[in-house]
C-alpha cells in the first residue's frame, strides 16, 4: 500500500511546528531564560539551536523520509545497512512517547478546565487553595497512593481524547494536517493579541526587562549551558520518534533542510513570543501588588494553573484574556499531543499492518483508560514524578544513543549528502562536527549530571519505593519491552530512497 503523504510543504511545517510548540514554550522556556542569566541566555540558547536543534532535525527529518517509517522500522533499516539489530532503540522511543502521552493529556484536560473557570474566573482570590484543593482534590496522596476517581478531571481529558482520536484516526492529510492548520494560526493569533493588550499594562515592560537583562557572568556557568541543551532537545520534540514518523509522510520532492530551519526556527521564535506574554503578566502583576517581581516569578504547573489565574484576577477584560490564554495553552498542547500519539500510531500500523483506523482505535483506547489513572486525587503526584524520570533520563539517553549511532557508526557524511540532494541550499561539513562531536557531548555530560543526582538525591519528596517502581522501574520495563519486541520481531523492511 502506498505511504500516506503531506498534502502541502506548508502543511507539513504546520505540523511539525504544532508539535514542537508546546506547554515547554509557554511555561519552561520563559522560567530557563530568566533563571540563566536573563538576555545573556540567548548566546547559549542560539548556539544549542544552531548546534544541536537544527543539524538533529535535519538528520530526524532525513531518516524518516528516506526510510519512510515510523522509527522502529528506521532504525531496523538503518541497522540492517551497517549489520546491527537496531529496531529496539525505535521502540524505546515509542515507548517514551506513549509514556508522555498518557500523562500529557492529564494537562490538557486541567487547561480545558481553566478555559471553562477563566469565563466568571470563578477560581476565587486564593488560586493555591483552588487548584490544589478544590480542584484536583489532592489530600494525602502518593504516586502509589492516587485515592478517588474524580470524574470533573476525567470529563475534559476525554474530550482531548477525543479531538486526538480524531485527527489521527481521519489520517495524515485529512486529519492531522488539517487540524494543524487550524490550530497554528489561531494560536500565533491569540498569543500576539495576548501580548498585544498585555504589554500596554503599567508594569509589563518592567517584566520584559527582567526577562532580557543580560547577566554575563552566567555565560561562564557550565549549568546555562547544560539547561540550554536541555531546553532544545525537548522543545522540539526531536529524539521520540515524533519528527521521524512526521517526516516519513513527506512526498519525494521535499526540501529537507529547509524544512528543518523553518521548524526550528518558528519554534524558537514563539518561544520568544511566551516569554514576552508571561513576562508582561508577570511584571503586570508585581506592580499591582507592589511586590518584586522575583517574588511572583514561577514555571511549570504552578505558573499555568496558580500564578496566571491570580494575574488575571488583577486584569482588565479578564473575560476575554484568560479564554484567550487558556485556549492558547490547550491548542499548543493538544497539537503537540496528535503528534506524540501519531509516533505511536505509525509504529503500529508498520509493525502488525492494520488499518490506520483500526491502530488509532486500538492506541487511543489503550491510552486513554490508562490515562484515567491521573484523574484521580494523587494523579498530580503520579504526572510529577514519572515525568521528571523520563524527561531527564529516558528521553536523554534515547537522544544520546541515537547521536552515537549515527555519528559514530553510520557515516554522516551520507546523511549530509542525501539532505544536500534533496535542499535547495546546501548545509556544510558542520552538520557532521554538530552531531558527531558537539551534540554527543552536551547531551553526555547533561545526562551524567543528572543520573549522578537522582541517584543520590531521588526527586522530590516521594517514597523510594514508588521513585524505584514509576521512575527506574518503568524506564527498565520500556527498554527490556522495546529490546524484546526489537529482537523477536522481522518488520518489513521498506525500499529506501535513493538521493
Ligand atoms: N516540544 C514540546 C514543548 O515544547 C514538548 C512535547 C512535545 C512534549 C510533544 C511532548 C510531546 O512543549
Ligand atoms: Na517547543
């Protein structure tokens, strides 16, 4: 059967731009700038972008449309050109990608929540108290010990199953591309309008400035670097299996290096967007309460869930910025959502050979009842902690295996030929230093740093058992999963494309 394909190159780049643009450019990215030296992050930034982001993309990119697969049936292809068994590595990142997806959802759901509250912003004056409480109903919970079922959560993470079940199950060009290009307009729209009306407000250009103030002395602190190499191996959802199997539906005639710089760079640029809009609030905020604004500064669930809904209690028209922010966080997320269940869909339509439908039913289904488990009291906790393990362990070495295999035992220089064949401009011998030697490097120390600490210190406050069991213990079973299948398995290996 023939290989679904993008319908339009920009089309493609929508898609790939929806899953790269995510809750980490809203809520992760503005936080790592301000934390690491403000202005003067964007020199590590940029070289992070440059050296590793753009060459990983391009060669993610190169891969899936060279061997028009999802990434186990990549990497088995791959192997098999330089006689190893390679497909376990693709399923290891179906597995990572499943893993987010399950817990990704949860998030959605609670912005779906916040979109329906933002309206009469009936979160009330203590936004802590809401969203801890009332809301997620967490009391005395663990990771293990997750208590009720709480259907007001459950309700609106059905209905991202549902739009996700949607898109992926109509197909690449009907589905995915065409929700993509809805979805990204409308969310550089309402984030321009946000900051538009925003900015205007008595204390936002303050918040800017915290934001940009370049503190140089950062730039000698090997930890920037390291949160900068971090921050772009997630922020463009790049070693996952997610650009592989977006890139495996890319028609003949496509330029990938192009491609790639676009991707990168829109991503890049509206994370630069994010922190504008959350930087503004911010110092919007720390004006009206006359507190510093190192005082209100947060990230991550605080910011989206507690923070911004204080903000906009202090805001004019809140009933219109707040949807508006809080729709911009679920179409961001749901985007990037598509693509992660897309990774794993592909995967199983190449492995067993069904239907698409019948995989998105089957991927959907099975994801979605296991979801259910981070609707309940302590699911909060549960989402904490598996996703501290496989963001900083698991999604790490999944790219650092994949950097050392193509860098150092498949001949790049192959890669940078057959991109070349294919792009209207040329990328030069630094595509093959960036992968082979920078980008390994980084990503070794980042990850030794952080195995290092968790071993010692765990994370967070959590029982060790349940950090034993939800962090190494689901990292072990996905890898001795994925090696299983990968060595059990014969895929059908596909024609590969000549350059
Ligand atoms: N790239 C996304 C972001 O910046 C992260 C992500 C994408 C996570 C897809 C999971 C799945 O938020
Ligand atoms: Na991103």
């Amino acid at each position: 059967m023939q290989r679904e394909q993008w319908n339009s190159r920009t089309g493609f780049i929508l898609a790939a731009v929806g899953s790269a643009i995510g809750l980490g450019n809203i809520w992760r990215f503005p936080y790592m700038a301000y934390e690491n030296g403000g202005g003067a992050f964007f020199i590590p930034y940029l070289f992070a972008m440059l050296s590793a982001g753009i060459p990983f993309m391009i060669m993610e990119f190169s891969l899936g449309h060279k061997y028009r697969g999802a990434a186990p049936k990549v990497f088995a292809k791959l192997g098999q050109s330089i006689g190893l068994r390679l497909e376990w590595l693709g399923w290891f990142q179906v597995f990572i990608a499943a893993v987010i997806a399950v817990y990704y959802v949860a998030i959605i759901g609670w912005a779906m929540s916040y979109l329906v509250f933002s309206v009469t912003q009936s979160w009330g004056a203590d936004t802590n108290e809401f969203f801890f409480k009332s809301y997620l109903q967490l009391g005395d919970n663990s990771p293990t010990k997750l208590g009720d079922f709480q259907f007001h959560i459950a309700l609106p993470m059905t209905l991202a199953w549902a739009i996700t079940s949607l898109a992926v199950y109509s197909g690449v060009k009907a589905g995915i591309e065409r929700a993509s290009k809805i979805m990204m307009p409308l969310l550089f729209i309402m984030v321009l309008l946000l900051i538009g009306r925003i900015i205007m407000l008595p204390g936002a250009l303050e918040g800017l400035d915290y934001l940009f103030r370049p503190d140089f002395s950062k730039i000698l602190d090997a930890k920037v670097w390291s949160a900068a190499y971090g921050q772009i191996f997630f922020t463009l959802s790049v070693g996952f299996a997610i650009m592989i199997a977006y890139s495996s539906y890319l028609p003949e005639k496509s330029d990938i290096n192009n491609n790639a710089f676009m991707t990168v760079l829109i991503n890049c640029g509206f994370s630069i967007l994010g922190g504008i809009m959350i930087f503004a609030v911010l110092g919007y905020m720390a004006a009206e309460q006359s507190k510093p604004i190192t005082e209100v500064v947060t990230s991550g669930v605080g910011l989206a869930f507690v923070t911004i809904p204080a903000a906009i209690n202090l805001l004019p028209i809140p009933y219109i910025l707040g949807p508006l922010f809080f729709l911009a966080l679920v179409v961001a997320g749901l985007s990037s959502h598509i693509s992660i269940i897309e990774a794993v869909v592909s995967a199983v339509i190449d492995k067993v050979n069904i239907s698409r439908k019948k995989a998105a039913l089957l991927v959907c289904g099975l994801g979605y009842v296991t979801s259910l488990a981070f609707s309940t009291n302590g699911g909060l906790l549960l989402l904490d902690l598996v996703d501290y393990f496989i963001n900083n362990v698991a999604l790490l070495t999944s790219c650092l295996i994949e950097l050392l295999i193509m860098g150092w035992l498949f001949k790049l220089a192959n890669v940078r030929e057959y991109v070349n064949h294919c792009s209207e401009f040329n990328v030069g011998q630094w595509l093959v230093i960036c992968l082979r030697f920078i980008s390994p490097v980084m990503l070794a120390g980042i990850l030794f740093k952080n195995l290092i600490n968790t071993i010692q210190n765990g994370y967070g406050d959590y029982p060790v058992a349940d950090q034993l069991f939800l962090g190494w213990g689901l990292i072990a079973v996905m890898l001795f999963c994925a090696i299983f299948i990968g060595l059990v398995s014969n895929l059908h290996l596909p024609e590969e494309r000549k350059p």
